[in-house]
C-alpha cells in the first residue's frame, strides 16, 4: 500500500513502515491490528492538547480547560480530521466492514487516527508526535473560542439558537442501532421540520449520538 500522500498529509515520514500499516489495520482484517496502538496514541493525543490548552489559554480555570480539551478530542472531532485527511482511503478492513461502508465509519476512522498518532510516538518519539498532533489541530486550535466551545454543549447551543429566533425545538429520533449489547453504537435523527433541517449523529450511546446530530444542525443553520 503507498502512503506517501498520508505521510505528507501528517507531517511525518516513517522509518518503520510496518509500524504504520498496523496502525491502519482494522482488527477484522488480520493481526497485528491497531487496537493497543489506538490506547497509545488516546492517552498521548490528550496530554498534547491539555499541555497546547494549558500554554494557549492561561486563565481559564480546571474544569473549562477540561471541557475544552473533551471538545478537541471526541470522536466526531478526531472523524472530522480523518476525513480531512483522507485516512479512510488507507485503512485496511475485513470484508464484512468493506461491505458495511467501514472506511467511512466515524469510530473506525476516529480509533485509526488515534492509533496512528501512537504509532508516530514509537517512531519517531513523543516531539514527532506532537509536531503531527499540531499539524492536524493547527486549523481548529486557531479558529478555537473558549467561550463557546468549553461551557456549551451541542444541544444547547441549537436549542439557545433556535429559541432566540422564535423557531420551535428540534425532535431527535433513534433510527438505527448497530452491534452487540455491550459494544452498542446509535445513530440518532435530529429533525427541525420548520427549517427544512434533518441531520444524523452517532455514538456509542443515545445521548452522545443526539449531541452529534445537534453540532451538524447547528453548523448546517450557521452555514458550516
């Protein structure tokens, strides 16, 4: 698999390439895969952008900084950048998730580019790993207003919206549900019929799928 384009899309060129092709293997596709490297690049990306916080932001206290770094570092957050980089086009998945659209998949592509920012760490060490961590986040940490995104959630900021112009509330439906009973993943509608809005979130639960789909229709009413 050539990755050259991945490689100058994050900022990095592996020494060892094996080290990358684990990290975009999907455990339905074979062994190694990129779970362990996943738990590595978890806990490294969340050390970088609560340092990058702490540095940026030097009066807001404990609990905003928290918020804000939880923002950074979700799951739809880390899809976002996936997509941007076009990850899903490397990943290596089993048949059965070729089949279901996995590349596309916002929790395998959010898992592939944690275990991909671990693998840049036994690489090239914890400088190249934040140099890629700041390459991928410069555009978002840039744009980045605390006062919104630390205290605000997705649902409150569509409701705060819409009541502020007299538009009633949005419904939100559960359509879908995929997995085994623990492993669960949802997907939620959210639907603002007198705007003609209808977006879909999902998560691994009902709430985190609802707050999803609320951020798309906040960002589809702002022109995102």
């Amino acid at each position: 698999m050539k990755t050259d384009r991945l490689q100058t899309r994050l900022g990095y060129r592996f020494k060892d390439l094996g080290l990358l092709q684990q990290a975009l293997t999907h455990r339905s596709h074979s062994t190694p895969h990129n779970e362990r490297l996943e738990f590595l690049g978890d806990s490294i990306l969340n050390f970088i952008i609560a340092a990058e916080l702490y540095r940026r932001f030097t009066r807001l206290r404990e609990g905003e900084l928290s918020r804000l770094r939880a923002s950074l570092v979700r799951e739809q957050r880390l899809h976002d950048i996936a997509v941007r980089i076009e990850l899903g086009d490397y990943l290596r998945l089993g048949e059965g998730e070729l089949k279901s659209g996995g590349f596309r998949r916002p929790s395998i592509l959010a898992d592939s580019l944690e275990a991909v920012i671990g693998a840049v760490y036994l690489d090239g060490g914890f400088e190249a790993a934040q140099n890629v961590v700041m390459t991928l986040y410069q555009p978002l940490l840039d744009t980045l207003d605390p006062a919104v995104t630390a205290d605000k959630d997705p649902k409150t900021l569509l409701q705060e919206w819409l009541q502020s112009r007299k538009h009633p509330l949005p419904q939100y439906n559960v359509i879908a549900t995929h997995g085994a009973a623990h492993d669960q993943r949802f997907e939620v509608e959210c639907l603002i019929p007198a705007l003609g809005i209808r977006t879909v979130g999902s998560g691994t639960s009902r709430r985190l799928a609802e707050q999803e789909a609320a951020r798309r229709a906040h960002e589809a009413l702002n022109g995102a």
